[in-house]
C-alpha cells in the first residue's frame, strides 16, 4: 500500500536552493506544502520554481519559554557582549573580537565572552581558533581587555543565563543564515541583540535590534 496522507517538507536549511528548476518543479507535485523557516530561505528556490514556490509558507520558528523563565531573572553585567555559536570562521567570532577592540577605544571596561565549541560538544584548537586566540591576549595584554571563552554552554542549562547576564548579544555570522535562533532566543531574555545583515538574521531581529556588527559602537553605547 502506498502512502496515502499528506506530505509536507519543512525545511530548516538550504537543502533547495542548489536544485535546478527542472528538479524543483518535478519536486512540486510530489509534496502537499513546503514550510521554511524565513522568506530569506524561500528566496533561495522561489524564483526558479513558480510551481513550488505556491505551495510554500514561512513558519518562523519560536522560543521556548520554560527554557527562559527557569534560569529565573538575573542581573545584567555591566558592559558586557555575549557571543555563543559554532567556533568557526563562518560564524565571524574573529570579526567580532575585531569590532570589540573598537568598542574599547570608547568603553575600555567592556567585557567579551565568547561561548562556544568548534563542534557540538566537541571543541578542537584549530588555526581559526588559535588566530582569534592570538588577538584576543594581544587586546588583553596592550589594551587590557576582559575576554573570556567558557566553552561549551548547555542549550537549557547555561545559555539563559549566559543571555540575562549580557548587556548585548552579538551575532556576526558571515555565514547566510536560514533563521538565527539565537537571536530571537536572546530577545526572550530581554537582551538587546546586534547581528549580522545575513540570510533570516534581519527577520528574526526585525526592529527590536540592530543589522551590522559595527553599528554597536554607535547605536549601542554600553
């Protein structure tokens, strides 16, 4: 017997968009929906596809509130830019360390953590790695920078906290990101977010946030 109930693809990454029209349009019958994460994600097929693109609707993803509310309500640390993601160069943590030295010519008690492992769980010293290490103890030791890298920070566990601590939450990914759950996980917090103008990331921000890593040392003065 064959399937005979609806078939909806929902998709959280850009598995389409390398897809030739031909492909996408073959793909089209066989589905009852298509759901993606950001109208930044459709756009990646939706033009070479009419067939396809009708079938298909942005389901924003959402934040988890018991996630939030059982880190219970923490004091904000004073000055302090929160980073969490993938330790790579896709993600842009060596871009922020960058615009973060900027930030000390104006605020020279800012604090930066970066939180984080090259993989999940998994953490190796990679040239990447070692680069961003490298500046962040050349900041340190010239414009005594508080820099500080926890590691691998638990989903549930630590990353509300991380989040209700920080004054911003940074996220510079150079990589197109489908969505950016982070950011609107921060938000949750009540943690003012600056991101990157890539892929989902300005949906999710919307107007509660900014678009461009160097805009925090002008749009938000610490």
């Amino acid at each position: 017997m064959g399937f005979e109930g609806a078939i909806v693809l929902h998709l959280h990454n850009d598995h389409l968009g390398h897809w030739a029209a031909t492909s996408l349009d073959d793909l089209a019958p066989k589905l009852n929906a298509v759901a993606v994460c950001s109208e930044y994600l459709r756009s990646t097929f939706a033009s070479k596809s009419a067939a396809l693109n009708c079938k298909t609707r942005v389901v924003y993803n959402g934040v988890d509130p018991a996630i939030i509310l059982s880190a219970g309500k923490n004091f904000v640390r004073p000055k302090t830019i929160f980073f969490v993601g993938r330790f790579d160069a896709q993600k842009g943590v060596l871009q922020l360390v960058r615009a973060y030295e900027r930030v000390l010519d104006e605020h020279a008690d800012a604090k930066l953590v970066i939180g984080g492992t090259t993989g999940f769980g998994i953490h190796r010293e990679t040239p990447y790695v070692r680069q961003v290490r490298e500046l962040a103890r050349s900041l340190i030791q010239h414009k005594k920078a508080q820099i500080h890298f926890p590691g691998y920070l638990d989903h549930d566990r630590d990353l509300p906290l991380q989040f209700q601590r920080a004054t911003i939450f940074a996220s510079p990914s150079l990589f197109q990101e489908p969505f950016g759950l982070v950011n609107a996980e921060a938000m949750a917090c009540a943690t003012t977010v600056v991101g990157a103008d890539r892929g989902g990331i300005p949906e999710v921000i919307g107007d509660a946030g900014c678009w461009s890593i160097p805009e925090m040392c002008r749009n938000f003065p610490l």
